[in-house]
C-alpha cells in the first residue's frame, strides 16, 4: 500500500472545521475500495492517482466537494452523481455542495462508484474525445476588403492568417462605434499587415 501523503494531512488539517470530517471520511472510503491509490496535490486539490488520474476531493469555506475523473462512464442507477446530490446550485465534483457527513451518499454507493473508476483505469478505458466545435464562418466586410486589397503586402499577409488572427482584426475594426475610429483602426490594421503583424502583436512573447 503506498503511503499517504503528508500534503494531504496538511490539506485537511488547514480545511473548516465542519470541512475536515468530510475529507477524512472519503479518503478512509477511496483507500479501502482502492488500496493501491496514490495520493497527490494537483490544482492546488488533494488528489487520488491510480494508473492515471482518478478521483479529487476539495474543500471551501462553506462546503467540500468530491469527484470522479471519469464521472461521465461511471453507473449511477440511482443518480447520485447527477442533480439528486447537486443541493444550493452548481458546484464543482459530482455529489455537489457537501456541508455534512449527512449529505454523501451511503458508504456503499461510494465504494461502488470508486471500484468502478478503478476497474475503468485497470481497463485502460479512456474518456470519449470532446467534440470539436467548428468555425463559424467569418463574415468578411466589403469595405475592409476592399481596402486591403489595396496594399499586397497587407492583403497577403491577412490572408496568410490563421481563422483567429483574421478574426481579432475583424472584430477590431467592425466594433468601433463611429466612423472616425472604425477609418483610424483601417489606416493602423494596414500598416501592420504590411509589416506581417497580427493585431495582437504587442503581447506575443518573442
């Protein structure tokens, strides 16, 4: 059994008193269900590693918080990882606002979902792939147009551009609310597109 890490002792000890018994208890639960679990710091949250992430617990002023990194594969027959636990609002992890011992589950059902998270990771099963989100077509204004294509320099600079970059001096200028300054941010965009800049420029790292 690896061993626990003081980190953790300390995470618990430096938590609300009402916060305490509650993390205490779900790390007791975490190591009897999964025995060769590894305890970590990550994202400032004392966590659980086996065989890659695992599960979390964190503590707030006014409620503690626990979760599962592959929540979304676990079973839950009686959704307790849904809107069932999720009391005062959203919050992070699965069971919602945790304030007492009152508001977990039974031991039971804890237990089960840890098994299961750990059954996931022997398995090596991964979490599905976000869907990618696709690109709005970026609606080009005629008078922009029109006036890059007067500059070759700027013009193939703008269109050698990547969707975002084309995107922020779009937006730039086509948000101005008066002429005066929409004519003013067409005159600067030019001048740097010509010079091969991004709108952006002055707050890329070199």
């Amino acid at each position: 059994m690896p061993p626990k890490d003081k980190r953790i002792d300390a995470y618990i000890s430096k938590a609300q008193p009402f916060a305490q018994p509650i993390l205490k208890h779900l790390r007791s639960l975490v190591h009897k269900a999964c025995p060769d679990v590894e305890e970590t710091i990550k994202w400032g949250f004392a966590s659980f590693d086996y065989k890659g992430p695992f599960c979390s617990m964190a503590s707030f002023k006014q409620h503690a918080v626990f979760g599962f990194w592959k929540s979304k594969l676990l079973k839950d027959p009686k959704g307790y990882l849904g809107e069932r636990f999720n009391r005062g609002g959203e919050a992070m992890g699965n069971l919602g606002r945790i304030t007492s011992l009152k508001d977990l589950p039974p031991d039971k059902v804890i237990i089960d979902f840890i098994r299961q998270a750990k059954k996931l990771n022997d398995d090596g099963v991964k979490l599905p792939a976000a869907p990618k989100k696709e690109k709005k077509e970026l609606v080009i204004p005629d008078y922009f147009l029109t006036v890059v294509k007067k500059n070759n320099r700027a013009f193939a600079t703008f269109q050698g551009f990547s969707y975002s970059h084309k995107k922020e001096y779009i937006e730039w200028i086509t948000e101005a609310k008066t002429e005066e300054t929409r004519e003013k941010r067409l005159e600067t965009a030019l001048e740097w597109m010509s010079k091969g800049k991004s709108r952006n420029w002055k707050y890329v790292k070199r």
